[in-house]
C-alpha cells in the first residue's frame, strides 16, 4: 500500500487521544435515499432552527456547524476553528446501532429487522412462557403514550408493557414498584435470547415510575444489543493496548465488545460531567461518548423547543471541553441519524450528520465535505493510533493535520 503521506504521517504520531462525542439524532439534513425511508425532506437542526426563529449556538458555530449547513442564526464562521464537513450513511438502516457500527467501520448491507404490527406469536408465547409474566400491547407505539394507556393495567396484572416502533427494537416497560429492576433485565435478556435469530436489532429495558398521568421514565433504561457481527475499530484499539471508554449507551450498543471500561450515565449533563472526568484520568486511547436526550426526550416527543434548548446546554459546555484538552487530543463531534422532531412521525429520519473535528492535533479551516460513509470516523481513530483499519472508510487524518 506505500507510505502515508507525510502529514498523515505526522499527525498519527501526535494523536495520542481521542474524544469522539454522538449528539444522538442531531441530523443536518435528508439523505440521497431519504424517500426510500419515507423521510424526504427532512432536516433536524434545519427545522428546528426555523421552528425557534433562529438558534444561538455559538461554540458549535466556531467549529463550523453553519458551514456545513444553513441553520437559522448560526451563520458560517469566517475560519473555523476546526475541521468541518457531513457524513451520509452506506449502511441500511436509520438506527442507532447501525449508526454507531459504521462509526466503528462496519457496513450493514441489510437492516435489521422490524415488525410495525407487532411481534408474531411465537416470539411473545416464548417470552411469556421463559420471563414468566404475561405481555400488554404489542404493538408499534410511542413510549410516553403506551405507558400511559396500559400503565395502570400493568400495575394490576404485573403484566410486561411490550412495544416497537419503526426501528428494530423490542421495548419492555415496567414500573419499578412493579417489576424489580433486575428481573427487568433479566426479561430483556431472555428477549434478546429469542430474538437473535430473527435480527432485532436490540431489545429495551424501559422502566418508569409514577402514577397515572405522571409517569416517568427513568435513567435506569439498559439496551441489549445483538453482537456486531464482525470486530470493529473499537476491537483495534483495544487489541493496540489502549483504552476504549464507552460513555452512556455505547458499551450497550457494541454489547461490551472492544470496550476496555463502560460507564453509565443519566442523561447529557451526567454523560458530559462523567466526560470531563475521564479527561482527568484517561490519558491515552478513545473516549467513546453517546449523548441520548436529543433524541429520547425531544426528538421522540416531536418538541423542537425542547430540542433546542437541549443544543443550547450542549454548546455552554464545550468550553469546559476544550480547557481539558492537552497536546495530542483530537474531538470528533458527530451524530448517529437523525429526528426531526417537526415530522408528523416520532421516529429517527434518514439524514446526513455533521462531522466537526477540533483539538491540538486539527488545523483550523479545513473543509472535510461530504463523507460517502460514516466508516470514514473509524479509518481516522485507526491511522490515528497505528492499528489496522477497518474494512471500510477513508481516514481524514491528513486533511486536517
């Protein structure tokens, strides 16, 4: 294959840590095959900008968000201060596991699978019959509003909550004064059990608390993912002696697989807080991060507002970032799919990601364009630290070094 070119070179042998951070559902636009998925036209920062007469963002707008993208009230930066582009997906799908596996460099040429009229009987009687309890719903349904309209007859039955949407997931509610958090769990992975043979994607452990008209999810939420069936970057780095920490979902998403430490979090501010802590005391290797109350709590419930504000939180604490970087980092800001939460629908929408890259180790300016795939992220982290790459992507690192 020949030498890398010389800066490439270079800048692999400053790059000593990594921080890839998911903004999950923070799409930037329809992708060329969104009609396909019954999503044309969608924009999910677009939208949203527009829906809140503008938005303020202005550290995301110094690395170059309004570069890559019109968003009302984030104008282009004049220089970024990083390296600004998108990405669009190879894989099939608009899921989160498949998201962040092309992250990782692995394609998925088939989707998981799903079941918008609910899962067939011999997936319930199986669970039914193994998890020992009986099954409520079965159906395609949003979160909030199944746990309102069966909640109370789960809390008299004892009876699971079981849902889908119009991803590959199986989703099991219980209240935690109902179902102890363990047997939730342990349910989830019987699941998981019976349904790796049909490619569900993942299974969901979504417990709540509260009375009817009250009830909340908690943070207690775990997923059960199916094993990427291939070793990704993450399996690389690891295998490099360095460490792999998934912050939030991401070691539920790789099912532990390639991860050296996964730690859980509640929620963005947690997810962030638990971040920074880590640039205290990781000092090599990639810091994994998923951020998943843009999409759980305002994507899902269509609520731009809600959305924005959750951006606006988002921005304020990127300086607290950027003070812990050292000499050798590199920050990747990105995103899994989409959710415009201005569709009719509550389900992820088929987008381009924004793809912003700053830290020690990036040159400021550097237009990186539309990526054809979001394996190009894994290319980079693997000519970053020196280890094999993956099947698939083409590394930036030289266009930014």
């Amino acid at each position: 294959m020949g030498s890398p070119p010389a800066s490439s070179a270079a800048a692999s042998s400053v790059v000593r840590r990594a921080i890839v951070i998911v903004l999950d559902s923070v799409g930037c636009g329809a992708a060329p095959d969104a009609a396909k998925y019954g999503d044309e036209g969608a924009n999910t920062l677009g939208h949203i900008a527009q829906r809140v007469c503008g938005m303020t963002l202005p550290y995301l707008q110094k690395y170059g968000l309004g570069n890559i993208t019109t968003v009302l009230g984030v104008p282009p930066a004049i220089v970024p201060a990083g390296a600004f582009g998108m990405m669009r997906e190879a894989s099939a799908g608009k899921d989160t596991s498949t998201g962040h596996w092309e992250m990782a460099g692995l394609w998925l040429a088939e989707p998981f699978c799903t079941f918008p009229t609910g899962f067939p009987g011999e997936i319930i009687d199986a669970f039914k019959q193994r998890a020992g309890r009986g099954v409520l719903g079965n159906k395609a349904a949003s979160g909030t509003e199944i746990i309102e309209e069966l909640g109370p007859l789960h809390a008299r039955s004892g009876d699971f909550i079981v849902y889908t949407s119009a991803d590959s997931v199986f989703q099991v509610a219980a209240h935690e004064e109902v179902v102890p958090l363990d047997e939730l769990y342990r349910a989830c992975k019987i699941a998981r059990e019976i349904l790796d043979p049909y490619h569900v994607g993942r299974v969901i452990a979504r417990p709540f608390v509260g009375a009817p008209g009250q009830y909340q999810r908690t943070y207690n939420r775990k997923d059960f993912s199916m094993l990427p069936p291939e070793p990704t970057v993450l399996d690389a780095i690891r295998e490099g002696g360095m460490p792999v920490v998934g912050v939030g979902k991401i070691g539920d998403i790789f099912a532990g697989q390639g991860l050296t430490e996964d730690v859980h979090t509640e929620g963005n501010a947690d997810g962030l807080r638990k971040t920074l802590e880590l640039m205290d005391r990781v000092d090599r290797g990639l810091i994994f991060v998923n951020l998943v109350d843009f999409d759980m709590l305002y994507g899902h419930r269509n609520n731009p507002s809600g959305y924005y504000k959750c951006l606006r939180e988002f921005d304020a604490f990127l300086p607290a970032i950027e003070a812990k970087l050292r000499a050798g980092d590199l920050v990747v800001l990105t995103a899994d799919h989409g959710n415009d939460p201005t569709t009719p629908g509550t389900d992820h929408t088929r987008e381009h990601v924004p793809l912003l890259v700053f830290g020690p180790s990036c040159a400021p300016g550097r237009a990186l364009g539309t990526r054809s795939t979001f394996a190009d992220v894994g290319a980079t982290l693997a000519e970053a630290f020196g280890v094999r790459p993956p099947p698939h992507g083409t590394s930036f690192l030289g266009e930014i070094a």
